[in-house]
C-alpha cells in the first residue's frame, strides 16, 4: 500500500511538517512511504538563483526529493498533501500539480483514495483553515476521502500560538520565517500521516 507525502515550501516549515508526515506514515506495517516535492517554477528558480537569499538554499536543499508526477498520484494509495499559504488559499505551485490532473480526473484515478492536508502560516490568523479548505476543493472534485485531525489528539485543544487544527496539521513560520514548528505541530504533524496510513491500509485492503 502506497502513502504519498506531496508537498511544496520555499522557506522550510511546510518541509519539516513533511518530514514529520512521512516518520508518522512509516510507522504503520504495510505501508510504503512515498515522499515528493512539488515543481518549483522555473522563474522562480531564476529569482531566487539571482537574489541568492534563504530561499535559494531551501530550494538547492531540496533536489534530493523527486518532484511529484501524475504517475506518482496515480499509484498512490493515500496521499498527504502540504503548502503553505498565500492570501489564505494554497500557492500557485500546489495548484499547479493539481490543476494538471485532468487526465486522472477524467480515468476516476484518485477516487476512494484517503487524503490529509498541512500547512504554514506566516500569522495566527493568517489562513491555516482556510488554506487547509482551499486543498479539500478539488481533490474532493478527484473524488478522494478527507481525513482530518481528531480533537482527542494531545495538544490539539489550546490557545498558544501554534498549529493544530481538525482541517489539518499547521504551522506558524513567524513573519520573516523566523520561528520553526514547535514539538506539538511535529507531533499533530505524525500523527496525521499515522492516520493517513492507517485509514489508507483499512479502505483500500478491500479494493
Ligand atoms: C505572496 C505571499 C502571500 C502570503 N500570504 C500569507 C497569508 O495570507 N497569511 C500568512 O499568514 N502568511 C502569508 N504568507 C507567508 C507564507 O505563508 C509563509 O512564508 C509560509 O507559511 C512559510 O512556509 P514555508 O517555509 O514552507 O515556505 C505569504 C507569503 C507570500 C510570499
């Protein structure tokens, strides 16, 4: 059975939340971990090539993970999928992966297969649900079944300023990416890509 762990992050907190992902989905037996990155675009390469900032070193830190195909959601079982936010919805580049999978949504490839979300933020309130919601649309389209965060999860019921909500596993990066997450977002982060896996083995072993 095949968890595919997708994500994309220019500044690296959508990127450990990831990590924490895939060490969640190792956990359960019979599972196959299968970990990408999502396509940065080409000018932005060129961008962050030319400015050499932070950004450019995540990215070259990055090139060890193979870039999400069709193929790899097509043989996935279950799927995690992560971005961090722009104006409150996903960026370009999840929506870019996604918007090219009419052919899968034309062949119902995706239909029946589990799905978890996460994300980062910037602020407290700068969209981590809403993010998180702007994913579900259309791989509800896909037919896939969303898995969400229980609230029985420790530290899922608080009021610090950290991640954690029932849409999906978040972060808070801090407004100049300064703030990394914190053990509880790592910890909701495993968990969902346990719950992921786990849910994924239970409806696709009677495929
Ligand atoms: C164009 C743009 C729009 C953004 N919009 C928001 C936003 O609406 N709310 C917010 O809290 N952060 C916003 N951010 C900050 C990013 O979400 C933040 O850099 C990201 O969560 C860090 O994740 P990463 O390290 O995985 O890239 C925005 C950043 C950019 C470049």
């Amino acid at each position: 059975m095949k968890v595919l762990v997708v994500y994309y992050s220019m500044y690296g907190h959508v990127h450990a939340l990831a990590n924490a992902v895939v060490a969640g989905a190792q956990q359960v037996a019979g599972v196959d971990v299968v970990f990408r990155r999502i396509r940065e675009f080409p000018e932005n390469v060129e961008h962050m090539k030319k400015e050499g900032g932070y950004a450019y070193q995540v990215y070259q830190g990055q090139q060890s993970i193979p870039e999400c195909t069709l193929d790899d959601l097509r043989a996935a079982d279950g799927m995690v999928f992560g971005s961090p936010t722009r104006y409150g919805n996903m960026t370009a580049q999840a929506k870019a992966l996604i918007d090219s999978t009419a052919s899968l949504w034309l062949g119902g490839d995706m239909e029946g297969k589990p799905v978890g979300f996460f994300t980062s933020t910037a602020s407290t309130h700068g969209g981590q649900e809403t993010t998180l919601v702007s994913m579900m649309f259309p791989l509800l389209h896909l037919g896939m079944l969303i898995v969400g965060v229980p609230y029985s999860l420790p530290g899922m019921i608080h009021t610090e300023a950290r991640g954690g909500t029932p849409y999906g596993a978040s972060t808070i990066a801090g407004p100049r990416g300064e703030l990394q997450p914190t053990a509880e977002d790592l910890a909701i982060a495993t968990s969902l890509g346990k719950r992921v896996a786990e849910v994924t083995l239970a409806v696709r072993a009677k495929k």
